[in-house]
C-alpha cells in the first residue's frame, strides 16, 4: 500500500488504484453508494481517482488536502 499524506489525511493506492479521502459532509457530487468504488475509514471516505472526470485536477487536490486540527488553530484569536 502506497500513501501520500498531508499531515495524517492520505491518499491511499490499493491494487494500483488510488483512492482520494472525503469527509462525508464533502463528498463530491457525482457520489452514489450503488455506483462509485469506495471505502470508508477513519472517518473518512475514499473514492476511487477512476471515478472522477477526466478533468479532475490531481495535483490541486493535493494541494487542498488540510487536517482540520490544523485549520482550527489558524481560526483561534
């Protein structure tokens, strides 16, 4: 099992298949429990990168991956 994690969010590649992780108040609109390959863990879904469009920026993605710990304390005054 391969990894790339951002803080202690990771996108994980099982079976050459890379699965990106969504917090279930996020998951993207094309999402349907009968169609979409994932699995949850950790509180988090993960959804196969084959599910997303063609045009589904990768690098982008990883660039936004934050752990919200880490956005709470930005936040605090």
């Amino acid at each position: 099992m391969h990894t790339y994690s951002n803080s202690q969010i990771k996108i994980i590649t099982l079976n050459k298949t890379k699965y990106l992780p969504y917090q279930l108040h996020q998951l993207p609109k094309f999402f349907d429990r009968d169609t979409t390959d994932y699995f949850s863990k950790d509180g988090y879904c993960y959804i196969s990168l084959n599910d997303h469009s063609d045009s589904f920026d990768l690098q982008n993605f990883k660039n936004r991956l934050t752990f919200n710990k880490d956005i709470q304390k930005t936040l605090k005054r």
